[in-house]
C-alpha cells in the first residue's frame, strides 16, 4: 500500500506542470487608431490609390485586403477587431483570415487560418460600430518558439463582397500591406502573393490584434500625434520610438511587456469639437473622444504614456495652454478611475520649422508651458522628458542631425525626428517607470 502511495506521490509532481499551467489572459499585441474616412488623413509614402479606390464614397468593392502587421507578443491563440466605426454604411466581412507573413503578400505555407464570427465566415458591421473575431489557434505558435517569432508579422487577410462606403482606416501605417483590384472576388485564402499586386502604407478596417498571453504581460500604449505616428521614420523599418521601447523592454523582460502605438498624425488633445465621416479632420478625433476606445478598451493595458500637445499651439490648433493642460488632466483622472497609469512626456521643439502650421514663436511658448506642466505635476506615474533629448539649447531648434527625413528622403521640416531621432528618444526612456505598479513619480 505504501509502495502505491509513493507511485501516486511521484506521478502527482510529474503532473503538476500541466495542472499549475500558468494563468493567461487576453492582451492587445497590436493596434493602430483609427481615423477617416478614407482619403482623410496624413498618409506617409502612400502608392497613388485611384486604380484600386477610384471613388471614396464607393470605397472597397469586391475585393481582399492582406494586412500586414507586427504582434509585440505572439500567442497560441489570437482574435482581431474589425472596425466600421467612421462608415456610412453597413459593411460586410468575409473570409477573413490569419497567417504568417513569409515576405511581401506571400504567407508561410500551411500557416493561413480561417476566422470566424460567432461561428459564421462572414459577419457585417454596422456603421459607427466594430466587432471582435472568435479566437482561433495559431498552428505556428508555440511555448518553445516564441523567441524565434519576435519580430515576424503576422498578416490579416479579408473579403469585402459589396461596396463598403466610406472606409475606416488609419493613414500612417509606415508598414507595406496589400490590396487587389475592384471586382477581383475572394482571394484571401491563397497563400501566395500573385494575386496581391498592389500596395498601401496604411491599413484599413482593422484596427486591434490580441494574443492569449501570460497573466502578468503588462501593456503600454503610446498615446499621441505623429511623433508617435513615426512621420520620417523608416519605411518599413519599425523604428519609431515606441518600436525602440519595444525592442529594448523586450531585451530586458522577455515577453512581459508590450508596446502600442496609438498615435495619429496631426492629432489634437483639445480639437477638433467636432469628428464625425460627415465632418473629418485630417488629425483625427480629439484625445477626450479616442481614449476610451484607443486605449481603455484594448485589453490589458496597464500603462499609457501620453506625448502630445504641438498640434494644438500650432496654425491649425491655436488652443490656450489652459485648455490644453485642463483635457488633458481630465483625460488623466479618466485613465487612472480605469486602473491606467500614466506617463507624461514632454513636447519637443518646432520652432523654425519649414511646415506652414508650425515653428513660430508663440507656439514654443505654449510648448514650455505644457512642458513645465508635466514636469512639475503630481497627477503623472511618472516623466520622460523627450524635449531634453531632441533640444538642440543653442538654436532652441531641433538637434541638426535628427532633422533629414529618413522616410522618403529630403531635408526634413525641424518638426519630426528622422531615424536617428527616434532611436535617441526611445533609448532616452526608463524601463523602470514603465513596468513598476505605484504611482510615485520617477523621470527619466
């Protein structure tokens, strides 16, 4: 009887792992805000459109959509959001799938899953409305090769049957996806990138990516315009800062941590007052009217880190600091009441910048107000002071070697970083502020 105990003994520890399986959880491993609709935006190195959306209204007739996107973790399972939120219509989803991107539109073999929504290979998404995918599992991700994933993309492949309107989009994607022509029917299924012949640098529709993941994977978005958006950043090249931070919280902790974009070019705390299909701005709606969705409801998220302000003092903005600094310290306590700590940091120099709407004298005052603000108030988690590492003190302009535009070539405007300048900010950041659960106030 003895001898059966200690079998019993010996099999219970051989089973533990899998009884004690560590707990997991829904996180967001990719997202980009949403913004439109389509052409309304800042697009960066955008292909001319007209042959595969010759008409706005109509939008998408037709045809498939292959996305290409970076997962900051991978899971066994995932699930994605499809958005009709600034549509004017009803739009139709159909065979949408999940794969791994091999290189251009071409997918892995055997790697192209099919998604469903609620059971059904098509679902349709009424305007001003999204809609989350079943969870499917990932026949390529497993617990021993998540390493060997880091930096794959993953590619979200779908149909749309009839004219969809309007499109919901985000501009900026900096990232190379895939589209066929109007009338040319399903083709998301084929692994192959033949019958995928034209490109964009923005994506459409999809908007958010989860993954299963650790229960204690923390999530950081970075919240803002674009200098998070990566305006003359690398094309292609995930070199935007918050791809920096990703990169070097992922060195440092595994995959405990990811990284969110959620910067839109030409994004406003203050304004615009009004954001609808019907009345657009190129900057996209107002930080109060996105939090909620571009942050809050992504699943999660712990930390945000909220770089913003320069749109709102420029021609176009023209806000009070007043008005700025009160949104966004309502946009704070809306943050916090949700269990998000956040992380202000400070707005670096235009002045003398070559944009119409930037680089004048009063707009840098406004600028170091917002920039004392942040770094003087208790209501932060903590600072990362981004104006220090991009401030050129003898000009009060831009650091000359940060200013050539690294996405296209050319000059640059002395308003965004170039490659160069985005990896001196994403290197200038304390890891420590982004993974610690008070809110005692640190800087960087």
């Amino acid at each position: 009887m003895r001898t059966f105990l200690s079998m019993l003994a010996v099999l219970a520890l051989q089973l533990q792992p899998t009884w004690a399986a560590e707990p997991m959880k829904w996180v967001t491993s990719w997202a980009a805000s949403i913004q439109g609709p389509y052409p309304t935006g800042n697009p960066s190195a955008q292909p001319n459109m007209h042959v595969v959306f010759p008409s706005p209204a109509t939008g998408a007739r037709n045809q498939s959509f292959r996305l290409i996107v970076k997962p900051g973790v991978w899971g066994e399972q995932t699930r994605i959001r499809l958005s009709n939120v600034l549509g004017t219509q009803p739009v139709t989803f159909s065979d949408v799938y999940v794969g791994l991107q091999l290189g251009s539109a071409e997918l892995v073999r055997g790697t192209n899953k099919a998604l469903t929504f609620s059971g059904n290979q098509a679902v349709t998404v009424q305007p001003g409305d999204s809609v989350w995918s079943d969870s499917v599992t990932l026949p390529f991700v497993n617990a021993t090769n998540h390493d060997l994933l880091d930096g794959r993309k993953l590619a979200v492949s779908f149909h749309i049957p009839e004219a969809s309107g309007p499109m919901t989009w985000h501009a900026k994607a900096l990232q190379t996806s895939y589209v066929t022509l109007p009338g040319s029917g399903v083709q998301t299924h084929d692994e192959r990138e033949t019958n995928f012949p034209y490109s964009t640098a923005s994506w459409f529709f999809l908007d958010a990516v989860d993954m299963r993941a650790a229960a204690d994977t923390k999530v950081v978005v970075a919240f803002g315009d674009s200098i998070s958006d990566g305006t003359f950043s690398t094309m292609n090249g995930d070199d935007r800062w918050p791809d920096v931070l990703a990169r070097r919280l992922r060195h440092q902790y595994g995959n405990k941590v990811v990284v969110l974009n959620a910067g839109i070019g030409g994004n406003q705390i203050a304004g615009p007052a009004e954001y609808s299909s019907i009345k657009p701005f190129a900057g996209g709606p107002s930080s109060s009217m996105r939090l909620e969705r571009d942050v809050m409801q992504l699943s999660g998220v712990t930390t945000m880190i909220w770089l913003e302000g320069i749109n709102d003092f420029s021609k176009n903005g023209m806000a009070s600091t007043a008005r700025v600094i009160a949104q966004m310290s309502d946009g704070v306590k809306r943050l916090n009441t949700a269990g998000i700590r956040v992380i202000g940091a400070t707005v670096g120099t235009a002045l003398g910048s070559t944009s119409a709407a930037h680089g004048f004298p009063e707009q840098d005052e406004k600028r170091k107000v917002l920039n004392t603000f942040i770094r003087s108030s208790p209501i932060f988690a903590g600072v990362i002071d981004f104006d220090v590492v991009t401030l050129d003190i003898e000009t009060g302009q831009m650091k000359p070697e940060y200013v050539p535009d690294s996405t296209i070539g050319g000059p640059g405007d002395r308003l965004h970083p170039n490659r160069a300048g985005y990896h001196a900010m994403g290197d200038a950041i304390d890891l420590e502020i982004l993974v610690a659960t008070n809110r005692s106030k640190q800087k960087n």
